[in-house]
C-alpha cells in the first residue's frame, strides 16, 4: 500500500470516529456536556443539520425493515444511522486528503523541476 493510500484511509479512518465522539459529546444524555447543551443549542443542531444526509439514508433503509417502531428510531435504526454517518465522514475524509495531496503535489513539482537542474 502507498504512503498517500494508507494517509488517505488514517484521515477517513480518524475523522469519522471523531463524528462518532462529538455526536456523543453534543447529543447523548450520557456526554459530560448534555446539561450544557440543554440550553446553548446552536451546535447540536448545526452538527444534526451537517449530519441530515445519513440520517435521512438511515431513516430509508430501516423504514421497509421495520426497524422505525412507535415513538422513534429503534436500536437496528440507531446502528444503522452511526454506521452511514461514519462512512459519510470517511469519504470526506479520504476524498479531501486526495485533494489536498493534489494541490501540494502541484505546488511542489515546479520547485522540485528548478532544484534537479
């Protein structure tokens, strides 16, 4: 495996179990922060509204399972919701480390061209 590969797939890799923990520290009733974030809501809704595309996939997939009962997600749904967001973020993740890797790579081959000469 290349160093730009296995860089791409730790970046993905990091960033979507930090969504994991701050989707615990701005959204569970078990996150030292909950009583904070009782009252100051602005970050758990802007992290809800970032979040809405694997939501929304979650919600379509445990719909026709039957894993959305009475009164809200089920465990099934809740897995499924934190699996796709980790996925979401992976391919942030690995799809901005290419591109980043890209626009260095470009900025660095002209200085590399002028030195071997």
């Amino acid at each position: 495996m290349t160093h730009r590969r296995r860089t791409k797939l730790l970046v993905g890799l990091v960033l979507g179990l930090a969504s994991w923990i701050f989707s615990w520290l701005v959204g569970a009733e078990s996150s030292p922060l909950h009583h904070y974030f009782l009252f100051h809501t602005t970050l758990p809704n802007l992290w809800g509204a970032i979040n809405i595309i694997p939501v929304v996939i979650a919600f379509i997939v445990a719909f026709p399972i039957g894993a959305v009962g009475h009164g809200g997600f089920e465990p099934v749904a809740v897995f499924i919701g934190f699996i796709l967001m980790f996925v979401f973020w992976f391919m942030i993740g690995f799809l901005l480390t290419g591109l980043f890797g890209r626009i260095l790579d470009a900025r660095r081959a002209p200085l590399a061209t002028n030195l071997v000469r």
